[in-house]
C-alpha cells in the first residue's frame, strides 16, 4: 500500500477495517456474487493511533537506499527474525526520523530488528531520541537473523521524536525494520519534521596577503633520490624566496619556491626559508634529513576514490592537478595526486577504455587507454611543483579486477620509479597467502581470492609477507616512493605498518560520507596512537567533504558543517594522511575554508609526529590532546551527541598545571588565559579545536 493512500488512513483502526473491506469484496468477487466498483471507505472517527509509515517518509535521513512504508529498505515484506510483520517502516542505517509530536503524545510502540533479507549480516542498535538530546531507549545491537525486539515507551511531554537506526560505523547490510511502528496520541496528531539545516558557516579566517610559510618544517629524503620540495606559501603573488643552508645538490627556483636536486650523502640540515612580497616577508626553519627515513609529516593530497573510482582518467587527474594550484591548495601544504584503482587494464571490462593488454612482451605493466602516457602525466603534476601516486595489489587483481603486482611486483616498483611516480598505494584485494606457491606460474592464479581475512597473531608474518616484497622492491629503486599501505587493520596492523616499512597504514574498512560511518571510523583510532611516529602514521581513510560520489555522478557530502568540522579536526589530531576525497573542480568556500585553515593543518604536520589520544570521555561528548613540538598541546572538544552542550578540558586530564593561554584554531582567535580547565559550547556534532599553550 503507498504512503499516499495510507494518508487517507491514518488509524489504526481504520487501516484494519480498510483490509476486512478488501478482503471481504475479492471473496465476494470471486464468488462471482457481487460486482466490485469504487466503493468509498466507510468513514469512522480517527481514533488516536499512528502508524509511523503513514507519515510523510520522504523526510527519513538514511544511509543507503530509499525508506519504504510496509516494505524493508530492499522493497520485500517486512520480516525478522522469521516474523512477517505488515506494517512498518524499513529503513537503512544511519537513519534518521524526526517526528513532532507537539507534547500531545501518549506512547510509541515497534517491534525492531534486522530485516530477514540480509540473513545473519548486519549489526544496529535502534534509538528513540527526545528532545533536547536525551537518548529514551536503546535496543540491544541486534544482528542479521535476531529475532525482533519490542519497545513500548511513554512520551508524556516530549514534544520531537527521533527515531535512529545506529550502524556503530560499519553500515553494511544494515536493513533496519520499525515494524508495527505507532504511536499513540491524547490530541492531535504526529508530523514528520526534518532533520534541523545548519548553515555552513566557513570559520577560516582569509589568508592574509602578506607571505606566511606554510610547509612541512620536517622533511625526509634518502641519499641519491631526486628531491622535490615546494615552498607553500601564501600571500600575494609575485613572491621571492630564499633558502639558507641547502645542502650540497640541491637548488631553489626563487620565482615559485621549488627546491630540487638530490642529496648525495646522509645527514640533517638545518635550513631556513624565506618568502618576500610587496607587503612583507616571512620566514620558517626546515629540517632536512637525508637518510632511510622519508614521510616525515602525514602526507596531504588528494586521491581519485572518493570521486571519480572507476570512472577515472588522466584528464580528470590532470584538472585535479590544476585544480590544486589555482584553488591555492598548493600554498597551504597540499601536495599529492594520487590515481587510486583504475589505471590499469580491466579484466572484465565491457568498456573498451579500459581493455587492452595487460603487460608487455618483458612483464612491464600498461596503463588503459584513459592514461596513454603515465610519463607525460608525472611530468606534467611535477611541472606543478606537485607530486603524484598510484595504486596497486598484492595480489593478481586490484579490488576492482584491475591488473594488480602479484609475481610482478618489482617490475611494477621499476616501472613506477621510471614513470615517476612518488607515492604508491598498495590494497590487499585479492591476495592470498596460498598464492605464495604458485609464483612463477601465473596461470595457475585462483579466478579471485577476494579476500583472506584471518588475523591469527600465528599468521602475521603470512599478512606481512606481500608488503614486505613491495618494500624490498621500493627500496631497489632510486626514487622516493611514499608506501601506503591499505589492508583495512587486519592483524592489528597498525602495530606493525612501521616495522614491516610502511609510510602509512589504514586501520579501517572503507569511510564513506555519513556521520557513522566517520565518526565510527574517527573516534575508534583511540589506542593506535602508540604506534604513530615520523614516517609512519595510522590512516583512517580519505577524506569525504566537498563533493564525492564514487562514481560518475557527484554529490555533496552527506555530512553537515559542523561533521566536516569534525572529520578536519579529528584527523588532524590523528596525525593521519589527509587525501581530499571530492572534486576539486568544484569545491565551494566551505569547502575551501576547511582545507585552508593553516593552524589547523599544523596540528597535522607537527613534526613531532604525535597522534592524538581521547583524554576524557563522558557520555557523548570526548577530549582529545595531541602534543605538539613546541610543547603546546592541541586539544578537540568533541560533540557526539544530538544537540549542543558544554564540554570541559580539565587541566588534570591534559596533564597541565597553572595558567595557560588558549586559541581557537578554526576562528586563529586567541581565547584568553584560563586555569584549571577550559569550557566551551559545542554544537551537536560538532567540535571546538584548540591549541593549549603554557603562558610564558
Ligand atoms: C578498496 C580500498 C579503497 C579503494 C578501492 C579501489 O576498497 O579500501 O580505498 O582503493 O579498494 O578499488
């Protein structure tokens, strides 16, 4: 039955006597007794029950697919845990519904669970929120298969209702059932509200147009390698600068601040940079080390995933490069371009850019004729004063069946450093430790091992094993190649991502553009700061503000401004990489502002090289404290829950005494001097960076 005709029948009552009438006219019918016509509906009096589905639905938030009233997300009678229910509403997790209920309501009642159409996958805990926030009730998490639990609660006095379907991060097959979902009202009636629109209010400051150096103070080559480092600055242009103290081999471009060269031995030196314009100069100290280590700082860039996926193509890298410097990005710190999956041939393609041969007559990998030059690409991001990644597997096939390094794997690595790569991104799909004894014999390749997810401490050295090769084939090479290292935390990597010679390692399943999915990824990086250090930080995936899509067709993040500002925070703080995941094409000032925000990004680049740890916690709202090399700390005040509310950084849990100066990152405003702790307001969903210096 759609919405649209359950409008007209808004009780309970009615609805069941609209089924007795149906039932008993197609009997009747049948029977061939009576001629069945448009007979309208007895009328009777509303009684003071809704159903949930009869509202307006469109109006449901959720992270996948499109609510249905009296059907599962995926269209099918409802039914969990073997139970068919016929009324409802099948949703999606994250969801949200916001109901106004005007104070006039009695009680709600459901029956929740998973919906039977996913069999045993899927896990959600379901929320009933009230007003100002309160959580009313919570289910227990249920999984795919659980049988459904019931729920009967009063709302006397609520005035807004918001039923949630909480995924706990990972959404997938998360078909959340509100079955037999009602509520009952003492007067009036329920109305489906929507979710509250919060302005996108861009709190970054514009850059000044005097010169401020803005890049890494660390950077890390090895001896021989070529060397590209550009001075970001901002401020207007034309702008002269200077470097003092360059080691031997290298040279500055005093015009747009590029340092290049090689440097022949091992050692660190101490340089200082300069930038000059009509309206002033400025000046910032950079250590060079030139040793084994390289990826000092967290990588900042961009990568083709969370845009473009498979509808990548050298063009579209291309503008991303241009996109980089005529936004400015490039003055803020921003360096890499990185082509995820689908540079390669594809071995189901039906698309013929895609198809070709997948190496030639010597084993050297070809790229797909969306990229007819890989060399002619690389210089061209180079010629940018930018750098460029790629990306590859373990295994035979990439996660989207591409031709990927397994057996391969240094001739891919030679093949890169002579195309020029300076990044390489190396995703577990479709390798399995059984492979090992087939190398040499492609042929007898399984179809596709997708994937082997067994963590077993026994078996670290099996999970280990294929990014070692990589790293023994990268360090043949003399090119600086950045290894990333993409194997979703099996094995606890994080743990051993250093060791085993990563620059980076991801912790997670993909993130995707939806509060739980990043705050559920964001918010569990806890503990893995142990392991973070200079030239190996944890990765808790690419960013998802801007516009995104995974595809051809775009969207606008699906996270609201003060989300966004949660994911640039916690993510600085985590000292993680920071890869733009939009169209940089099309980014707008919100967007701009958030990846612009200099003493923002310097909590991420600090190289001391810290991750940030939560402090305190209470309820839904956490303190988070990196330290920071100047022995100030950067501290995010984190709003989990549904409406604003006070949070306090106490001085005991950040290990301070006495008086210290506080400054709000975002807005670079100075907060004053406080003792003890400091308290703010934060917006739901949201958060106040700060950066806690002792007062000199
Ligand atoms: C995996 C990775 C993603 C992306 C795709 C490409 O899902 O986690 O980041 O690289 O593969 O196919």
């Amino acid at each position: 039955m759609n919405n649209h005709k359950l409008n007209r029948y808004k009780s309970h009552n009615m609805k069941q006597q609209l089924i007795h009438f149906t039932i008993l006219a197609v009997g009747l019918w049948f029977a061939g007794l009576v001629e069945v016509v448009s007979q309208p509906v007895p009328v009777v009096q509303p009684s003071k029950i809704y159903f949930v589905s009869a509202l307006d639905i469109s109006q449901v938030q959720q992270g996948w697919g499109e609510p249905h009233a009296d059907r599962s997300v995926a269209g099918n009678r409802l039914s969990i845990g073997g139970q068919m229910f016929t009324n409802g509403l099948g949703t999606h997790a994250d969801s949200e519904f916001v109901i106004n209920l005007g104070g006039n309501a009695e009680s709600f009642s459901a029956s929740v669970g998973i919906d039977d159409e996913v069999s045993k996958h899927g896990s959600v805990v379901f929320k009933l929120l009230g007003d100002a926030d309160g959580v009313l009730w919570h289910s227990k998490e249920l999984h795919g298969g659980d049988a459904s639990q019931s729920v009967n609660l009063s709302l006397a006095g609520v005035k807004q209702l918001t039923l949630f379907v909480d995924s706990g991060g990972n959404h997938e097959f998360d078909h959340a059932d509100w079955s037999d979902a009602q509520i009952t009202m003492t007067t009036g009636k329920p109305t489906a509200g929507s979710i509250l629109k919060e302005e996108a209010i861009v709190l970054t400051p514009k850059s000044s147009p005097k010169p401020r150096i803005n890049s890494a103070k660390v950077f890390g080559v090895r001896p021989g390698a070529p060397f590209l480092y550009t001075i970001a600055a901002t401020g207007d242009r034309p702008m002269a600068f200077a470097a003092e103290g360059l080691p031997k081999g290298l040279q500055l471009d005093e015009k747009t601040g590029r340092i290049t060269g090689s440097v022949p031995e091992k050692g660190e030196h101490a340089v200082t940079l300069r930038a000059k314009n009509a309206l002033g100069k400025a000046e910032r100290k950079l250590k060079i080390i030139c040793g084994a280590q390289i990826g000092l700082t967290p990588a900042m860039g961009w990568n083709s995933w969370n845009c473009f996926a498979s509808a990548v193509t050298a063009d579209k890298v291309k503008s991303a490069a241009d996109a980089m410097v005529v936004s400015g990005l490039i003055n803020h710190g921003w360096t890499y371009i990185n082509i995820d999956d689908y540079w390669q041939v594809n071995r189901n393609a039906k698309d013929q850019t895609l198809q070709g041969p997948h190496r030639d007559a010597t084993g050297k990998i070809l790229s797909n004729p969306r990229f007819p030059d890989m060399k002619g690409l690389t210089d061209y991001v180079h010629g940018k004063g930018l750098k460029i990644g790629l990306y590859s597997s373990p295994g035979p096939w990439t996660c989207g069946d591409c031709v990927a390094s397994f057996d391969y794997e240094l001739l891919d690595a030679q093949q890169y450093a002579t195309w020029g790569f300076d990044y390489l991104k190396y995703d577990w799909c479709s390798y399995a430790p059984e492979m090992e004894s087939l190398r040499g014999n492609p042929s007898k390749f399984p179809a596709a091992a997708k994937s082997w997810s067994s963590s077993k401490p026994n078996e670290l050295e099996k999970l280990q094993k294929p990014y070692r090769i990589m790293r023994a084939a990268l360090d043949q090479q003399n090119r600086d190649i950045l290894y990333s290292f993409c194997q979703y935390g099996m094995g606890d990597s994080w743990e051993w991502v250093a060791e085993v010679g990563g620059n980076s390692g991801r912790t997670t399943i993909d993130i995707t553009d939806t509060w739980s999915s990043m705050a559920g990824i964001g918010f569990k990086q806890n503990g893995h700061e142990k392991f973070a250090g200079p030239g190996h930080f944890n990765d808790p995936d690419m960013l998802v503000v801007g516009k995104v899509g995974w595809g051809p067709n775009l969207h606008p993040t699906r996270l609201t401004p003060n989300e966004q500002y949660t994911h640039i925070s916690l993510w600085c703080l985590l000292a993680s990489p920071l890869l733009i995941g939009c169209d940089m094409t099309q980014m707008d000032e919100f967007t701009l502002g958030l990846l612009t925000n200099d003493e923002v990004l310097e909590v991420d680049q600090d190289p001391l090289g810290r991750q940030a740890a939560r402090v305190a916690q209470n309820g839904e709202v956490e303190v988070w404290s990196k330290d920071m090399e100047d022995g100030s700390k950067a501290v995010g005040l984190f709003n989990r829950g549904y409406s604003a509310a006070p949070i306090t950084a106490a001085w005991a849990d950040l290990g301070l005494s006495g008086h210290q100066k506080v400054r709000d990152l975002w807005r670079q405003k100075e907060l004053g001097r406080f003792s003890g702790s400091f308290t703010a307001n934060v917006p739901r969903h949201g958060v106040i960076l700060v950066r806690i210096s002792p007062e000199k």
